[in-house]
C-alpha cells in the first residue's frame, strides 16, 4: 500500500515535473512543499498564564493573523528553562519548533550545571530579536532611600546590618554584580517571585529589593515601589528618569533579551522566512506598546546579531555566576 | 457607601447580560458534573478548560472558570454522601459525617443540608469580599515572613490534630508531605535536593500529579475487577426524604455560622483555603459539641460546618487573588494565569482599573450560587443518576481525564510517572488508613513554611524570638497554642465521657 503511493507520485512528478526536472538540484526542493505548511510550535519556558506566556501568546497570536500561518504554543516548564531549551535544542531543524525565552537566561543555564544539557551558542540558532529588559533596583515607597546615591551610602555605612530582597536567578546576579561594584555587604533574602518580594519591600522588610521588570514597573505605577537604578547599561526610553549604574561609575550591563530561537542547523532561507515574520509583527505600534508595559524595550535585531548577543551573554553569565558564587547543580 | 452601591449596581449590569449568564450557568453546572464525578477535581477541569477561554471576553472567562472551582464545591459532597468518595479534596471532610447519615438513610437530608449550607456560605463569603476586599489589600501589606510561618504552623497543628483516624497519623503525614515538599531547588542556595538526577522534580513534585494522584487514582484502583458495589439509587432520593428535622435545622444552625467565619478567614488569607477552612471546621464543631460521640456517626453539624466554611472559602480566596495578585490556593494560581492571559495584570488595579471585572465577577457569585441551589436541590436525582453508571463505564474515563489533565499542566511526562506513585501511595495509604489530605497540605505549605522560617530568621538575623513578639505572628501563635490546648483537653474529656457512656451501657445491659 505504502510503495503503491510512493510511486504513484513519483509517477505523477515525473510526468509533471517534466521541464523543472531537468535540472536535478531542484528535486528535493520541489518534493518538499514551501514553509511553512504546517502549524509552527511556539515553545515557552513557563507554565501557561504566567507573564512569560502571555508575551509568547502575544508573538504567537500576531503573526498568526499576520501571515495566516497557524501557531501553536506549548508550554514546557521546568528547570528554568532547561528543560524547553533541550527540548527545542533535539528537535528536528525544520523551523516548526521555535524557542520563544530569555536569551539571557538560556546563556546564565550554560554556567549553572555541572554537565548542560546544550550549549546555547552551538546547539541553537537565533531568528529574531523580541525585546531587550532589565532587572530594576527598588525600595519601599515609604523608604527614607529617595535615590540610588542615597542607597548607595547607606549600604556602605550600615554594612551587613543592611538586607536586601531578590527573585529569580537574573536578580540575584544583578545584586551581586552592583554590591561588588559598590563594597556592599548586605544579607541577602532570596524570594521566590517579584510579587511575593512586593510585601516585605512596601513595609521596609527589607531595605532594597532587585526585581524583574513587570513587578517593579507595575507596583510603581500603583504607588508601592520607588524604581531607584535599572540593570541596563543604559537609560531606557520606556522609564528615562531611571538612571543606569553606570552612570555612578559601576560596570554593569545587564540586560534580558528575549529572543526566538531555533534548532541549530536549520536551513537559512526558513530562518529567513521566520524572521521576516517576527520583524513584521515587531515593527507594529501595537507590539512596541505592549512591549513598553513589560518594563523593556523593544529588540529589532538581525539572526546574526542573535547569535552575536548569545555568545556575549554566555561569557557574561560564566562570569556573573562565579561573581555571585551561585553552585552549580 | 454610595461607593459601594454604584460598584454593585456596575456588577449587576456587567453580570446580568445573557452571555454573562450563560457562561455563569455553563461553568456552575461544568463544575457541579465534575465535581459529583469522584476523582476529577476543580483543579484539572479548569487546567483543561483554561485554553478554551482564550477567545472569550475576560470577565466572561473568569466567570465561567470560578463558576466551576465553585460549582465544583458543591457537586463534591454529592459523592462524598453517597459513595464515601470525596469528589473534590475539600469535600473529603463530608465522608466522616456523610456517608454513615446516607447508610443510615438519611441521604437526602445530607444532600439538602449540604447544598443549604454551601449556599449559605458562598453568599456570605461573596459579601465579606464586597466589604473588605480593599481593605485587606492595605492589610496583607503589613504581613511578613514571621506572620506567614506563624500562620501555617496555626494550620498545620489545625490540620493534623483533627481527626477522622489517628492524630498521630495525621501528624506523619503531614511530615511525609513536609519531606516531600523538599523535592526540588532550594530557593536559598540554589541546590537540587532529592531530584536524584530528574530536572523535571527541579520545580518540585507536581502539585497537580501528587494531589490527582492522591485523591483520584486509588478509587479507581481499588475497585479494578469489582463489577458490583453500588448502592446508590435515584429513586432514593426523593424531595420529601431530603427534608430536615426540626433537630436538624437546630443542630446546623449554629455550625453553618462559625463554618462560615472560619471559612472566610481561611479562605482570604493566602495559602490556606477550603480544604484546610472545612477541617477546621469540622474539628471546631466536635470540640463544642456537648455529644462528641455522635460524630462519626452521621452528625448533622459535621456535614453543615465543613461545607459552610468551604464554599465561603472558594468565595474569599478570591480577595488576595484579585486585590494582591497572591493565589490563595493552587486553583486561584491557575485563575489568576487566566487573567494573565487575558492582559490583565493582577494587583489592587485589577479593582481599580477593571472594576467592571471585579464587581461582575463577584454578582455572577450571586447568580451562579441561586443557580446550584436549583442544580442541588429539586435536580439532585440527575446528579445521583450520574453516579450510578456502572464503574467499568466510569472509571475507564476518569483514569483518561485524570492524564490529560496532568499532562496538560506541565506537557511533561514525568508528571504521569508522579501520578501513577502516588496513585498507587494512595492505595496504600488508604488501607492503612493513613488520610491523604494533610499530607498534600504539608506538600502545598512545606516550602512556603521552610522559605518564610528561613526568611524570618535571616531579617531578625536568627532570633526566634520574633514569631512571639511580632504582633500578627504572635497572635497565631498564641492561637495555635489554644488548639493544641484545646485538643488536649478535648481528648482527655471525650474519653471520660466515653468512659462514662460505655459504662452506662454496661449498667444497662441486663446480666444472664
């Protein structure tokens, strides 16, 4: 039955093809149909409804009506991002699985395991630029600390008498990259997301926090945090009278990407395809707002330039890591 | 007050549209039918449910994904009653007292009351959240990491000193489930404990497997092979045997009222819920009882209690859900990814920006629990029926919801490994007559617990002293002293009086 369909269309592309099949190059080409014709799977790194979804849910639902391709999200939580990585990292390269995370997260994963499942730089391949966005440094907004000058002395006077909070691992390298920059000593309080820190930050339990964007963005606006410093190398246009510690003489830049990724080795005229499709939707004033309510900004950026960026940020994350003395598992 | 009559008045015109309705009405009666099937919970409905609201208006997702946890509340006792088979984990608490009232004929009264109390108690929890939901957002602020350990060691000593079998198993229980609750990433450090090499354990045993696991799988299992073991008849369960005695209705009052007020307390503070509110409940209950004997045995204000306190719970779980973004219990966490999805970020603006939500949410509460009393009371017998399609029709299918809906949470397959342990933990666990439900309660609370000891002690920079002297945590401390106290006491004189009873007994028989 099987070989009986398998020849009846090579049959059938024989008599077809005719002209086209004189040039023998363009037979694979031809046997396979153009991408994509088939639903593309969107991976994402956290369980579904978290705020992580929602931004790949975003991606996923504006290019569906942009292209009129279906996509697909699947939800592959786990290990922070370990597991989806690999996941995607095995599947096959075809540019119907893509790995919609933190790039900077994938590149920090590399140095926290003693045997990582992949390597980021040589097991995917960037597609496309999403959005670039820091971690923040905030208070309590009844905190006598109004700025980042102010925090800066206290913590060097009131040495380890002084605590701080932090949630998620990219908080806790931003916190151990400033206080090494600045002599700090603080006692560390580790929470296990921004919002559960919120309590303790709002009634002085602690004297500073280190935050992920949408916590530190949204609580401000409900008037609970004071945003002191962002982890950016840079002012940011979506909050420009935060000021970056750089401009306090520290050496940090530390910056979330999110970015869509692909299995290594896909072909590049499908990246191509996939990226093109990214770079329409981000273009839209629609996205740029949207993304601006994350507390980020966003990323146009080349598939090279996100490769170039992974490669950086794994260097970066090797070192951050061994800075914050994190173990690895 | 003029306040709250325009939200009102916005909550009525937002919950009284006929597509509100309708998906009020959908998810209640959703809910009731899974929560009369033993095994499926509230929590893999909605787990599975949740992508199908992705196209639906946010309020309208929201009021149907509520309206089956809440639902859910209700259709659970029904099993509980008839079978013995809590068809929700908070409803388990509804066999001690159920089942012997339905084996002594008495069902109908059961379900009657149940439904009576479950209303009674989601009304009044549905007004506590009208009234202190922006109040208790200001409040929660002032709760650190020694108030919230405080607070689960209240529930903990609550949990396990009631018993339907042996406190001391109780307690074990809750230590395996505190054990278990160490699986995974140590937040402090950053380590796997007790992963042995499986990344997916690095979030933690799946709550969702465990608690299926537990409460789902061993039913099924026991009874693979058995073709016969129903007793349930639709036709037992008519209007007139459902009515309540004079005694009765004296018996219930009283427990529905302070079910209710420990379920609302319960209910609003994070962490805790229905499951702990209704054996708090159900332990209150026979502390004051001036006849403990009776329970056990088909007590009336065993059954009123629990359930008042459960669906008053299910009500203002949602405060801290909706004022402060905090999940009460792990279905508001899958409620409040609900509301994620539909671009709404919790926190106090999701009554100040979206008060058509909010306020329409909390009228279709209204609606949705007049709609159950319907569904409970004069349509009981469809429920009933449903119970009696043959186990070998049944089970073969809740086995397959069961899946799905684990799978669905994690799209990982060592989640069913999960599932299958603990289905098969659970069959022996029941056989030995070890209750489940404190041990997925220490799972749920053992990491909260651990974080927050580990956090009050690094900010007070390891003085024990600050659980006593901080004055939120000192309270519960100081109340969980009393339980203890009390159940003590309580212990000592159920045996005097039992002592007392078996001797009369004995005076009464006559002597050959």
């Amino acid at each position: 039955m099987n070989s009986f369909i398998t020849t009846t269309r090579r049959k059938l592309l024989v008599l077809a093809g005719g002209a086209a099949m004189a040039t023998a190059v363009t037979l694979p080409a031809f046997a396979q149909e153009a991408y994509p014709s088939r639903p593309i799977t969107f991976v994402c790194a956290f369980p579904a409804g978290s705020g992580a979804d929602v931004l790949v849910r975003y991606f996923a639902n504006a290019i569906q009506e942009s292209s009129g391709h279906t996509i697909i999200v699947e939800n592959k939580p786990g290990a922070s991002g370990s597991i989806s990585a690999e996941y995607v990292a095995r599947s096959d390269p075809d540019g119907y699985t893509v790995y919609v995370h933190s790039g900077f997260s994938t590149a920090v994963n590399y140095s926290l395991w003693n045997t990582p499942a992949i390597d980021p730089r040589s097991d995917l391949m960037g597609v496309a630029g999403i959005n670039e966005q820091p971690f923040y440094i905030v208070v309590g907004v009844d905190s006598e600390i109004q700025s980042i000058e102010q925090l800066n002395a206290y913590l060097l006077e009131a040495g380890d008498e002084a605590t701080y909070g932090v949630s998620a691992t990219s908080g806790r390298l931003l916190a151990a990259q400033y206080l090494s920059e600045l002599g700090g000593t603080p006692v560390e309080v580790p929470y296990r997301t921004g919002m559960e820190m919120v309590p303790d930050v709002v009634n002085l339990g602690v004297d500073f926090a280190v935050t992920d964007p949408v916590t530190a963005m949204v609580q401000e606006r409900e008037g609970r945090l004071r945003v002191l410093a962002t982890g950016a190398g840079r002012r940011l246009d979506v909050a420009p009278e935060v000021p970056s510690l750089t401009e306090f003489g520290m050496d940090v830049d530390q910056m979330g990407v999110w970015a869509a990724y692909v299995p290594a080795g896909t072909p590049q005229d499908v990246v191509d395809t996939l990226a093109g499709m990214f770079q329409g939707v981000l273009e839209t004033d629609d996205t740029q707002a949207y993304l601006r309510t994350m507390g980020g900004v966003p990323w146009i950026a080349t598939p090279a330039e996100v490769d170039e960026r992974m490669a950086q940020n794994v260097e970066l994350g090797a070192y951050l890591v061994d800075l914050a003395e994190l173990p690895k598992n | 007050m003029s306040d709250f009559v325009s939200n009102l008045s916005l909550g009525f015109s937002v919950a009284f549209s006929w597509q509100a309705m309708a998906y009020c009405f959908l998810g209640v009666s959703l809910g009731t039918f899974i929560g009369v099937l033993p095994g499926i919970g509230s929590l893999a409905a909605i787990a599975m449910l949740l992508p199908l609201t992705f196209g639906m208006e946010p309020t309208h997702a929201l009021i149907m994904l509520a309206g089956i946890y809440y639902g859910s509340n209700y259709g659970g006792s029904t099993a509980s009653i008839l079978l013995n088979l809590p068809g929700t984990p908070s409803s388990a608490v509804t066999c001690i007292e159920g089942y012997p009232m339905s084996q002594q004929g008495r069902a109908g009264v059961a379900l009657f009351m149940t439904a009576i109390a479950s209303f009674v108690g989601s009304i009044c929890g549905m007004l506590i959240m009208a009234i202190f939901s922006p109040p208790i957002a200001a409040l929660a602020f002032s709760f650190s990491a020694p108030d919230f350990f405080s607070l689960m060691v209240l529930g903990m000593i609550a949990a396990s000193t009631l018993a339907s079998g042996s406190p001391i198993k109780g307690l074990a229980m809750i230590g395996l489930g505190l054990i278990m609750g160490m699986v995974g990433r140590d937040l402090y450090s950053g380590l796997l404990r007790f992963s042995y090499g499986v990344d997916e354990l690095y979030e933690g045993l799946p709550l969702v497997a465990v608690a299926l696991g537990i409460f789902g799988l061993p039913e099924v299992i026991k009874n693979a092979g058995q073709i016969t073991g129903r007793t349930v008849k639709a036709k037992d369960i008519s209007f007139r045997s459902m009515l309540p005695t004079r005694d009765d209705w004296r018996r219930s009052w009283g427990a529905m009222g302070r079910g209710t007020a420990l379920g609302s307390f319960f209910g609003a503070l994070p962490g805790t819920g229905g499951l702990l509110a209704s054996f708090m409940s159900y332990a209150t209950e026979r502390r004051l009882s001036k006849e403990p004997w009776r329970f056990g045995k088909g007590a009336i204000e065993g059954i009123a209690g629990p359930e008042a306190a459960n669906n008053a719970a299910v009500q203002t779980a949602f405060i801290p859900t909706l004022t402060l973004g905090i999940p009460g219990d792990i279905v508001m966490a899958i409620m409040l990814g609900a509301l994620t999805i539909h671009g709404i970020q919790p926190g106090v603006s999701v009554i100040n920006s979206h008060p058509d939500l909010f306020w329409g949410l909390l009228v279709s509460f209204l609606f949705g629990n007049m709609m159950l009393l319907v569904l409970n009371i004069p349509l009981i017998g469809l429920w009933v029926r449903m119970l009696s399609i043959p186990y070998w029709v049944l089970y073969p299918f809740i086995v397959a919801f069961i899946c799905i809906g684990v799978y669905s949470v994690n799209s990982s397959v060592v989640d069913l490994y999960v599932l299958i342990f603990f289905g098969f933990l659970g069959v022996v666990m029941t056989t030995l007559k070890f209750e489940p439900a404190p041990l997925v309660l220490g799972l749920i609370l053992g990491p909260m617990l651990e974080e927050n000891m580990r956090r009050a002690l690094t900010l007070s920079r390891g003085d024990y002293t600050v659980f006593f002297t901080r004055p939120i945590s000192g309270m519960f401390m100081a109340m969980a002293a009393l339980v203890l106290i009390w159940t003590i006491y309580g212990a000592i004189k159920a045996r005097s009086v039992r002592r007392d009873h078996l001797r009369e007994m004995a005076r009464n028989l006559p002597d050959d």
